[in-house]
C-alpha cells in the first residue's frame, strides 16, 4: 500500500518493507503526553539534582550542572512548551543530549517528567503535528506517530534547544 | 636488518621546519647583489640538510625539488652566480612551497603538486640558462651513484691489477686490507706483496707504506665496480689495471690485452646516454597528471604551519618538574605515615595540617611548572610578520618596516596559536588602510618608509601586545558617519574620539569601500574582537590622526586556571578573578553618595567607587539589598574601579575554568564556570561585562558614565 | 665494543645514524656540528669518525684537517657524508686527509656496510 494509505489507517507496526526509514526513539513522559526523541542524541539519562542558577536566562533555562567536568545547560521541556510546572520528584529525570546548533556540537539535558520506552519507528509514516499547548510551540514538533494503543509525538530537538 | 625509518620522520618535519623558517628569515635580509657569505652559507645549509634527510627517509619528492633550490644557493656562495631579486622571490616561493610538502606528509597527502613541478622547473630554467655543463654533470652523479651493484654479469674477466700506494696511505686512514676485502667480495683474488720497496731499518717511517702488490682477480663484475674498489685511494696509490682474459657464456677466450691509464675514474663518456634517460625520466613525469594540494598556500604568502602535536621543551623545564615531583613524592610520603598512625593526637593533627599545606605548596609549584612547559615564546608567532610584511607591501606599492620587541615574552601554545590571525587581521589592516603610499608620507613630512612595531611584555598576569604604525591614523570622521549609517550610534549623540574609535569592533562595521584583497573581505574587526575575547582578553585601539594607531591586546597568561575569590549571592555562589580585586570592605554609610537615577557611589580616599548591586544585575532576589548588610568588592577592569555588592566572602582558591559558551552561549556578565569542591558549578563574573550590562558603560565609551540610570540597563 | 663518533647538524639524521650503528653494537657518541665533534675527539679515541660537510661553526673539511693533527686520529677512519653534487668536496675531503665517503641520501644498510668495512 502507498504511504497515503497507510497514514490513512493510522497503522503502525514493525515496518516490514526495506524501504522503511526505522529509527529509534527514547519515549519519555510530560504533562501525560508520551515524546520522542531520536535515541542517537541520547548520550545518558541522570536523576534530577540542584543546578547552578545562570544569572538573566530564560525561564525555561534551569541552569547548568557539572557532566564529569564539562558544564552543561539544562532545559525545562515544561516550561520551553509553556505548559505549567510541577515540583521535581525522585523520579524527575534529566536527559543528556547531543544536538549541533548553529554548526557546533552542544551537549545539553532536558527535565522531562520520567522516562517511558525506546520504540522502533518508521519515520516515513509520521503524520502532521497537531497543537501542543501553543501554536509556538509548532516548529518543536516533527509529527505524530502512532504507536500500539497510543500517540507519541516526535520532538525536534535542535529547534527546541536552539534559543 | 631493516630499521623502521618512520620513527625518525617526525624529528625530521620539525627539524626541517625550523629549516625553512630560518631560510626565510635571512633570505629577507638579504638584497639582491649581495654577497654576505655567512648568511647565504647559513642558508644554503639548511636546504642542505632538507635535502640530504628528504633523500634518506624516503622523501622523494622532496628531495627532488630542494635538489634545484640547493644548487643554486651552492651557485650563489661559490659567486657563480649574482643574487637577483627574482632569485629571492623565488626561493621564498619555493619555501612555502616545500611548507606545503611537509604539510602533505603529517597529512599523508601526496607531495607532490603542480605548483611543485612549476616552481622546480623555473628553477631549473634559471639554472640550465648559464650553466649547462653542471646540471649535467649532476645529473650523471646522480644515476652514477646507483650503479653500485655488480652486473650480474655473464662474462667471466680476469684482470691483473697493479696496487702501489704512496706513503702516506695509512694517514688517510684507508688500510690495503679494506681494499683486499672488497676485492675479494668481487670474485677470487690472489695477493702479491712485493717487497722490494722497503728500505733499510734506519730509513724506515713505521707510519710510512711501502709495500705494493700485485693482485690477480678473477670475477664477473664490471670494469667499474673494480674500480670503485679504489675510489678511495685513487689519489694516493699508483693503480695499473690489466685485463687479461675474458671468457663469455660460449666459454669463448677473448685474450686481449686492455690496459689503462691509472686516472681517475672518468666517465663522461657515459655523460650522453644517462642525460638523456634522466631527461626522459623527466619528461614523462611532468605529463603524469599531479593532484594539486589541498592547501595551497603559495599565493597566500602566510605560513602554514600545521599545528603540531609536539612541543620542544628546554631541560630546564623538565629538571624544574623533576625536582618538583621529587618534592611532591617526599611529601606524600610523609602524609602516608602521618595515615598509617595507630592513632592520633594533637601532634599528628599538627603535623598532618603541616604536611598538607606542604602539599598544597608542591602541587601548585608543579601546576606552575607544568604550565611553563606550554609556553612559548611569542616569536613564534612574530616571526611570519616579515615575510607578510615585505610580501603585502610589495603588493600594495608601500615601504614599509617591520620592527619586533619583546620577542622572547612568553605565552601558552595554545594562546599564541589562536593569537596569529587576530595579529595577522591587525597588521594587514595597518598596512593596508593605516600606512600613506611613501608619496603621501613625504608630502606629511614623514620618512617615506613606515614602521610596524610589534610589542610584547608581561604585566601583571596578563601579556600584552601591541601592534603599532606611524601611518595616517584612523578616520575618526568616517568612522562616525558609517557607525550613524548603520544604526550604532545616533546621529546626535556624542562620544570622544577614542569612543569612536573603538566602535570599528562593533559587529556589521566596515569601512572598507572597495573590497581591497588584503582585509575588507567581510572578516572585520569584530571578528578579530571575538576572537580575542574568546581567549579571555581584550583588544582597544589608539589612534592620533597623522600620527598613527596603536592596537593593544590583553591576553591572560593562561587559559586554564584562575585564582579567584568566591563570594555569595543569596543562595548563589560566584567568583570574582582575584587578580581584578583591588580590596574589599565594608561600606560605610556616610561615605556614600546618591548621583541619580539609582545609582550610588562610594567616597574611598580620593576617588569615587560606583556601587554595583551584583543581586539586581544577576536577579537573585534572595540575595542582600542593603548596602550596610553585605560586603563590597572593589574591583578594576581596563583602568575602571567598581565596587560589587555581595552578601559575603567565602574562600580564595585556584579554580580550572571551564566553559559556559561550549554547550550553552555568551552569558553578559559572566566570563566562565568552574567546578567547586563539592562537584557543583559556580560562574566567574566578567567585570567589564558587568559594568557594560550595568549600563555605566556604554559600547566603547571609556570612562564611566554616571547619568545613565541603572534601570535601564536590566 | 667499538666506538663511532656521528656529526651532523641535522637531528633526525643523527638520529638515524646512531639508531642503526647502536643496534649493531657500536658505541656512538654524536656531536652536532665540528667544533663539539673536536673537543669531543680531543678528549677521546674512536675507531671511526663520521661526519657531515656542511655544519655551522665548523664545518666537515675543516674537522677533518683538525683530527688528523691529533696524534689518536691520525691513522683513523674518518668518513664524510657527501652528497652527489659534491664532487669537489669528494676532492678536498680527501686533500684534509679523510678516508672515504659515504654518498646520501644512504640507506641504513649502505651505511653499515661501509662502517663495518673500515670498523675492522
């Protein structure tokens, strides 16, 4: 079937054809919507600790913590999609990522509520994004894809960390 | 045996690079008609050994082309040949040219290149025009010196050779024997001695030879692989070669009796035939299509010195850190012991705190040390000024000089890497819009040869380098009129000369109506700005019109460690660079004045100290507000004195930066991070950035200003 | 063991050189240009010199004139390292009273082969 179609289905399994871009996606949870981001960027996943304050920042730029030495800024996904804010738990999780922005490689971490699955996708059957929290928030997204029962939305990291 | 030569490879690039820096250094003393020996002698070695250690690793390439560099600089010091300018201009091609080889070695690209063969048969042209004769003759050696081996022959020859050396044989050091072996390694040989020279005990010279001999050889090699035998001691034996027999794969005899004249061995009979098959050699090579190099960098003229992974280190240094680290092993050992106590007291608790402050004097001793070893001098960097100098000038139809000081100041490697192109910017952007065509010059009453000055010199932690020419100065007039076009400044708005000068660092400005070659190419000053910020220094200029400009750069002395004061801000930590605190207090009340518009200062002896509230500036609200309640550290950044308002002051320590920028961005009014103790990351604040994002200063205004309102700044 | 003192100018050549006489059981002291080599040689014996022609300060012909006044080198093998080109300096090399020549570029196992002969 074409992929028109099988968008039209909404159906999503293992991708069987060679054609199929398959990818990887570390799954995590946010204000009960399941993302994904593309595990290649995925360096380590740490529990959430204190950060040093980066004086005039924006909201959503928690501050930095030491990573074996190197200085990384980490970014609150909450409030970068401006949805609202929940007190940090035992299982509130920082993501370290690798994203390039304006051509450099920049080691960054998101706070996401907790971590879901790793899936394996077909990129080639991603639907259009729809609204999340605000029409900004648009260009964070890559699309919808659906997965067994449920909806997960593909992130685009780079535009989410490039500020 | 076969030995690895690739382990001595590396010795060889560098030394060959300090070769060819050292060629061009004095090549650009030198003028054409000149016959100072010592520098073209100086010279003319360094090709030398670039050559000779090219051939023996294997350089081919290499070694051909230094080949035609080499003979004629040994034409120039035998004074067969005058020294052109064209020569010079040449020879500082072909340096770049073999810069570019080297290149392509630690690269592992070919060496070879069009602008190689290009270049090596222009030298050649010059030297076929006049000296036919020893061209060829050096070609012959050439192909002479690789017919060594003994042809494997099918004819069998049986020669007589007559051996009569002369007295002094033995002072030469040759010895018959060696000569006897190597016969013997050609065929069979019988031995003769004839004594009938010897004189009688009293007359005899024990260091005298007087015997002859008479050696019959039977072998299959060549009538001159039996002559190299004695190449040695042609000139101080009487040979006589016979032969006698020749017996050829038939088993035909051939008696002939050949004698021949014992002269040196003479082969320009054999000059044709080897000319003509080097040359076709030749010929064939330059129809072999060459992949251009990947980095040419003959028309750039600019060195290009691939940065190499090595450092040459004085012993100094390394007896400096042995000592060191001798220090550091005695103290631990005593710290062990110190462990190891069954149990402790009051004295070990003494001893212990002893031994630790011991060991902090050691590890700083060595972290200095180490240091060092990353410094260098800032000649390195210095000396491809003068070739850039000679070569833009030239281009642009100028006269200028180029003078360097300090040229032994220190610095890290690192530093002075990333140092070169901001320079280079600068100087070619002196020379292009600072320093009057000598016409102009004369007209001003100046020496029609302008001067570039290169200053180096350490003050305090910071090394400064400036960069100075007697040209016309900068345009202020112009300067302002662009900066109002595009949009930095206001029209009416007014700023010192000085404040608009240094508006040329601002991003989007140029004043460069035509895109000149040299330095209106888009890479403006800003950049050269960024670049030196990005080292953790500043860059300002000094201008006088008709007069000149100054350029100065401040460079910390090192990238990788600050002494700094931490200080508290409500529940935040920050560091302030210990080597801007001029001191720090309490604020008394009554010496504090209002200006206006928010801002406060502080009456300290004979200046005026403006308060900045670090807590408004940073917004950290749960920090101390009133100025009686924290503490004040006066600080100075580029000759300005603030005060910053902090809660309190925590512990003064070393701190290894790391940065913010990496993986986040520019932060105003922080320079860097650091990791404290306890693994969490503290900000360094930038003094100047925070007087700038205090609004006391605006962009390029020196001197502070105190009208502008602090609320408008955050 | 036998002993060799090495002069060059050029490290990685120096380099080389003792590298492969090393390994073949010789004792090689270096010197970097002719003048070192002199007070090296005056102070002691060697079996073999090798030297360059082209050094600063002093170069290899005037080395050679200076060892042979020495009353330990006057019978000993001294070799210099020329290049093809050098058919003049083949001549005065060995008007200054040097043995022979090896001619570069040379491999390691020219080298040896030319050592071990007058090594004896």
């Amino acid at each position: 079937m074409t992929s028109q179609e099988s968008q039209q289905l909404n159906l999503v399994e293992e991708p069987s054809s060679e054609q199929a871009e398959c990818v990887q996606y570390l799954t995590f949870m946010m204000a009960e919507e399941e993302y994904g981001i593309e595990i290649l960027a995925v360096q380590e996943i740490r529990g959430w600790e204190p950060m040093t304050v980066i004086p005039n920042s924006p909201a959503f730029v928690k501050g930095v913590l030491n990573l074996r030495g190197t200085v990384v800024p980490v970014v609150d996904l909450r409030l970068r999609f401006q949805l609202s804010t929940v007190d940090y738990s035992e299982v509130t999780v920082v993501v370290i990522v690798k994203v390039c922005i304006e051509e450099a490689e920049k080691i960054m971490g998101i706070v996401v509520d907790a971590v879901s699955d790793v899936y394996n996708l077909d990129k080639g059957v991603v639907t259009r994004a729809p609204d999340v929290g605000e029409t900004t928030n648009k260009p964070f997204i890559e699309g919808l894809i659906q997965v067994s029962d449920k909806m997960v939305v593909l992130l685009d990291l780079e535009k989410i960390l490039d500020f | 045996m076969s030995i690895d030569l690739s382990q001595f490879y590396e010795v060889f690039i560098d030394e060959s690079y300090e070769g060819l820096e050292i060629m061009e250094s004095e090549l650009l003393h030198l003028e054409p008609g000149d016959v100072d020996s010592e520098i073209i002698n100086t010279i003319f070695r360094a090709a030398h050994s670039i050559k000779g250690g090219s051939g023996t690793f294997g350089f081919m390439a290499i070694a051909d082309f230094t080949h035609v560099v080499e003979t004629l600089l040994d034409q120039i010091r035998n004074g067969e040949r005058e020294l052109e300018s064209l020569h010079i201009d040449l020879l500082l091609k072909s340096i770049d040219c073999l810069r570019g080889m080297l290149n392509a070695i630690q690269n592992d690209e070919p060496q070879e290149s069009e602008e190689a063969e290009s270049l090596r048969q222009q030298f050649q042209t010059i030297l076929d025009g006049s000296t036919q004769k020893a061209s060829q003759m050096e070609e012959k050696v050439v192909d002479s010196a690789t017919v060594e081996q003994i042809e494997p022959g099918s004819v069998d020859s049986i020669w007589q050779i007559h051996f009569a050396p002369l007295p002094h044989l033995f002072r030469t050091g040759n010895e018959p024997l060696f000569i006897f072996e190597d016969l013997a390694a050609l065929g069979d040989v019988t031995i003769t001695a004839e004594l009938d020279s010897i004189p009688g005990l009293s007359e005899l010279h024990p260091e005298d030879s007087y015997l002859s001999w008479l050696i019959g050889l039977d072998t299959k090699a060549d009538e001159s692989a039996i002559k190299e035998v004695f190449e040695w001691v042609e000139d101080d034996a009487t040979i006589s070669y016979k032969l006698i027999a020749q017996i050829d794969d038939l088993n035909q005899l051939n008696a002939e009796d050949y004698e021949q004249d014992p002269e040196p061995l003479d082969s320009n009979s054999n000059v044709e035939p080897m000319v003509a098959s080097a040359q076709a050699e030749k010929s064939s090579k330059s129809e072999i299509s060459v992949k251009t190099m990947t980095k040419s960098k003959l028309t750039d003229g600019a060195s290009a010195k691939v940065d190499s992974s090595s450092i040459r280190v004085g012993t100094d240094k390394v007896d400096s850190l042995i000592n060191m680290v001798g220090e550091l092993v005695i103290t631990q050992a005593m710290l062990n012991e110190l462990g190891e106590a069954e149990e402790f007291n009051q004295e070990k608790l003494l001893a212990l705190r002893e031994g630790l402050a011991q060991l902090s004097h050691n590890t700083r001793d060595l972290q200095e040390s180490v240091m060092r070893i990353r410094m260098l001098p800032i000649n390195f960097v210095f000396s491809r000024f003068p070739r850039l100098v000679r070569d833009i000038s030239q281009k642009l139809d100028k006269k200028v000089e180029i003078k360097m000081l300090g040229e032994q100041t220190e610095l890290d490697k690192t530093v002075m890497e990333k140092l070169s192109d901001p320079m280079v910017h600068l100087v070619r952007n002196s020379l292009d819009h600072g320093l009057e065509p000598p016409e102009e010059r004369i007209a001003a009453g100046k020496n029609e040869i302008g001067t570039v000055t290169l200053n180096a010199y350490h003050q305090g932690g910071n090394i400064i380098i400036e960069i100075i020419d007697d040209g016309r100065g900068l345009n202020t007039s112009k300067i302002r009129d662009k900066a109002v076009t595009n949009g930095l400044i206001h029209a009416d708005d007014e700023l010192s000369d000085s404040e608009i000068n240094e508006l040329i660092f601002q991003p989007g400005f140029s004043t460069a109506d035509e895109v000149s070659d040299l330095s209106g190419r888009g890479v403006g000053m800003d950049v050269v700005k960024r670049n030196i910020n990005a080292l953790n220094g500043t860059v300002d200029v000094d201008s006088s019109p008709g007069k000149g400009s100054t350029f100065t750069i401040r460079l910390p002395l090192t990238l990788a460690i600050l002494d700094g004061q931490l200080v508290t801000l409500g529940s935040n930590v920050y560091i302030i660079p210990l080597v801007s605190i001029v001191e720090s207090l309490q604020i008394e009340m009554n010496k504090v004045n209002s200006v206006g518009g928010g801002l406060d200062v502080l009456r300290l002896r004979d200046e005026y100290i403006p308060i900045l509230r670090l807590y408004e500036l940073f917004n950290h609200h749960d920090a101390q507000k009133k100025l009686d309640n924290g503490l004040l550290v006066v600080v100075e950044s580029d000759n300005e004195k603030v005060g910053l308002l902090v809660d309190d002051l925590l512990a003064q320590q070393q701190f290894v930066i790391k940065s913010l920028e990496a993986n986040y961005k520019k932060v105003d009014g922080i320079s860097g991070a650091t990791i404290l103790g306890d693994g969490s990351v503290s900000l360094i604040v930038d003094i100047s950035g925070l007087i700038q994002l205090a609004g006391l200063k605006k962009a390029g205004r020196q001197g502070l200003d105190f009208n502008k309102p602090l609320s408008e700044a955050v | 063991m036998k002993k060799i003192l090495a002069v060059d100018d050029s490290a990685s050549m120096r380099q080389m050189v003792c590298f492969t006489l090393k390994k073949a059981g010789f004792a090689v002291t270096e010197a970097k240009d002719g003048q070192e080599a002199f007070d090296i040689a005056k102070a002691s014996q060697f079996d073999v010199v090798i030297s360059d022609v082209n050094m600063p300060i002093m170069d290899g012909i005037t080395l050679v004139q200076n060892l042979r006044t020495l009353p330990d080198f006057k019978f000993t093998p001294i070799l210099m390292l020329t290049t093809e080109s050098g058919t003049d300096k083949k001549t005065e090399g060995k008007a200054a009273g040097a043995t022979g020549w090896i001619v570069k570029p040379f491999n390691p196992d020219q080298l040896l082969a030319v050592i071990n002969k007058v090594a004896r």
